[in-house]
C-alpha cells in the first residue's frame, strides 16, 4: 500500500475519538456533530458526514493553534458541490463532555471557486483562545430556501505545528534550476516555470526581500482541497519581478522517479522541517524572514496576491 495512504488513517482515527468524547448531551437543543470518516485518498484533510442534512465537510486546515488563524472548508450534499456566496460560522468552545461554551465569535465565510471550476471552499478567520476541543456549527442554504446547521468538532493545539503568523520562516535549502540537469527533477508538474527555481528559501531570507513558498505536488495532488497552488504561482510571478521571490518545493523528492506511481515516493524532509502534514501549503514572507500569512490547503489567486501586495507595500 502507499505511503501516502497509509499516514492517513491516525489522523482521521484520532478525530473520531475526540468527537466521540465530546459529543452532544440530548436535550441540549445543540446538533449533534457530524462524524469524521476515514478517507485514504484525503490528503490529510478531516472529512465529516452528517447523516442528518446529508452534507459532508471536508475541513482544509486542520493545523490550528491558539490565535487567529484562517479556517478553510468545503462543502458538499447530494447534489454536489454547495457553492452558496457566504455561509455562517460560530465558533465554540467543548470544556469538557457533554458541553458548550459560546458560540464564541460568528463571522461569515466566503466561497471560492477553483479554476477548474469542479472544486472550491468556504474560508473564514477565526481566534482560538485556549487549546482544547473547539466546534464550529455552519448554517448551510439548501435548494429548497431552508438552512441546514452542521456541526464539527476538531482539536486545538497550544501551537500549531506549521509556523504561525510572525513566526521565522525555516532557512530551507531547497535545491534550486543550478543544482539539477532537469526541472522534473524538482518538480512533479508536466511544464515547470523556471522561475519557481532559482531560489533557496534560505537565500531569499538572507537577501531580505518578500517571498512567497508553496509546497505542492502539481501531479498528485489530487485531493478535493488541493488546487492548482504552482501553476498560479508561475502565472502571478512575472508581475513581482523584483519585487518579491517565488519558490515552489514539491511534496515528494526525486518526483521524475515517481511518474504515474505513489508506491516507492518519499515525501521531502522540507515538510518535516516546516511542519507540515497535509498535502499543500502557501506561505507569504516578509523581508524580515518573518510569516506574515499562510494558508493550508488551496488558497485562490486573489487572496494569495493581497496577501503578498500587503508585504511588498509595508516595507
């Protein structure tokens, strides 16, 4: 069996404990939440069926710590794919079993589109106070004007495991276009865009100018929430010339080895570094080193571009 499958089920078994230590007291009027499943091809992410409404939820950024931090997920009932504008959240706290305390915050995550146009995700920010179990409940519109409530339940660490807002991005030495004969040697995509490989994370760092680093597998990253991060990153490139760096590090070493089969991959020891444990991650960083936005699971070219055009204008 694959690596890559295999590393799935912890992680989904874990939140089926969790949820089921903290489930809903009857009679408390709350939804009882929605139960996660063990998906092999998830790429990491939670995914959670409510049998109720009939809606899953595939919760994008499962590494979340106490702050604020972007919470992305996507939705989908019988008819497909729920790609309603915007869809309330409130947030809230599981002190212990059999309770709630909150709603905590309520805000209104927005929807959107992958290019592919098939995909797309609901996201939102939302503070964490205390680590713990936390829920969200989201008010989903359904066809016929009603709304459906789905619960969900999922940990909160005392820090995540990938860098946080202001944390010093990792000084990774990532090989570089000067270290390889070919670029499928680093990179899984079909037609690599040169300019994703001319830089080290390290020497970005050093020269103190803005980048941006996404960990990605063009080729298999082919989950629900995995978007087409690299190739959006060369397509916006070009207009940062000089002004901000790009680097792309794939998900598996040696991806020319790997064409078409999973079985022998090696996932790059840059995750391990940078604390990452899910199939695709952006991160925008400051001239300082320092994160100043990041994003698991697909982030869309728009709120990737504003993230960056903030850093460029605050130096």
């Amino acid at each position: 069996m694959p690596l890559t499958r295999l590393r799935r089920v912890p992680l989904a078994l874990a939140l089926l404990a969790a949820v089921l230590a903290s489930a809903c007291v009857p009679g408390t009027g709350a939804p009882d939440p929605a139960m996660p499943v063990a998906e092999p091809f998830s790429g990491g992410y939670p995914t959670y069926r409510d049998p109720a409404s009939g809606i899953t939820t595939i919760l994008g950024t499962p590494d979340l710590g106490v702050g604020t931090f972007r919470v992305a997920f996507a939705l989908s009932d019988r008819s497909g794919l729920v790609r309603a504008p915007g869809v309330e959240v409130q947030s809230y706290r599981v002190p212990r079993v059999g309770s709630e305390d909150g709603p905590v915050q309520t805000t209104t995550a927005t929807f959107a589109a992958f290019p592919d146009g098939s995909r797309g995700l609901y996201s939102t920010a939302l503070t964490f106070d205390r680590a713990g179990t936390w829920g969200i409940r989201v008010r989903v519109p359904r066809a016929d004007g009603s709304l459906a409530t789905v619960a969900l339940r999922f940990p909160i660490a005392a820090h995540a495991s990938a860098p946080s807002v202001g944390d010093a991005a990792p000084a990774t030495k990532n090989r570089t276009a000067r270290d390889v004969s070919s670029l499928k040697e680093l990179s899984s995509g079909t037609t690599p865009t040169p300019a994703l490989y001319e830089q080290t994370v390290a020497g970005a760092i050093t020269a103190r100018r803005p980048f941006v680093v996404v960990f990605a597998s063009p080729a298999f990253c082919t989950t629900p929430l995995c978007g087409p991060q690299v190739e959006d990153l060369g397509a916006i490139a070009p207009a940062y010339a000089g002004r901000a760096d790009f680097i792309h590090i794939d998900t598996y070493q040696h991806p020319e080895l790997i064409r078409g089969d999973l079985e022998h991959a090696e996932r790059s020891p840059f995750l391990k570094q940078w604390g990452l444990k899910t199939d695709e991650w952006t991160f925008v960083v400051g001239a300082d080193g320092k994160i100043a936005a990041r994003f698991e699971a697909y982030v869309p070219r728009a709120e990737l571009e504003a993230a960056l055009q903030r850093v460029i204008a605050s130096r």
